[in-house]
C-alpha cells in the first residue's frame, strides 16, 4: 500500500494485491509463503499451487468491506446488502463465492 498527497487529498494506492500465477512466469511460486491479513484462509491448507480467481476474489471481497467500514470483524454487518455481499465473497464452499471481477462488481454495484 501506497499513501501520497495529491493538492492536499491523501490518496491510497493498492498494488500487488494478488499472486495469481502466471504461466512460464518465476514471479510467483507454488513455494510462496503465506501472507497477507486479507487472504483467504485456505491457502494455508491448500497451498499456492491450487491459487486461483476464487482467492482473488476472497482477498478483494475483505479488502472492499474494510475500506467501506474501517473494520475487519464481518460477523456484526447490519446492512443486509452488505452482509450478502460479503457473504458470498468470502463463503467457505468455493462454488458459492464470486467467480470473477464481473461478477463481484455487478453485486458490488448494488450495495
């Protein structure tokens, strides 16, 4: 995370969100070591070599709560479109979670 001002507005830049591997790229290696507060959990379990789209949109779907809310706890969400939101993003069966960006954001649209 980058933070600047820009005519007296701090502005904050999120890189290097993601470490979905790329084919015949060394960026990224299955050995990566887990890190990361927003990453989904089950990545210690399954390791890098399974990362996919579906952690992507694990890690963005935390990352879009906490810049809404300024928390980290998504037990207590009141707002009922939020807490689906969330709910989907972050759901422990991955076949409930946000197949992609489109997806994510078209939901995200809603709130």
């Amino acid at each position: 995370m980058h933070r600047y001002s820009n005519e007296d507005v701090v502005v904050v830049k999120i890189a290097d969100f993601g470490l979905v591997k790329l084919p015949d790229s060394q960026l990224t290696s299955i050995n990566t070591e887990f890190k990361g507060y927003f990453n989904d959990p089950e990545l210690v379990v399954e390791g890098f070599n399974s990362y996919g789209i579906l952690h992507e949109t694990y890690a963005l779907t935390r990352l879009i709560y906490f810049v809404m809310t300024g928390k980290t706890n998504t037990s207590v969400i009141k707002d009922t479109k939020l807490k689906t939101f969330v709910e989907k993003g972050l759901s422990s069966d991955k076949s409930n979670r946000y197949l992609n960006i489109t997806e994510l954001n078209n939901t995200f649209k809603l709130i």
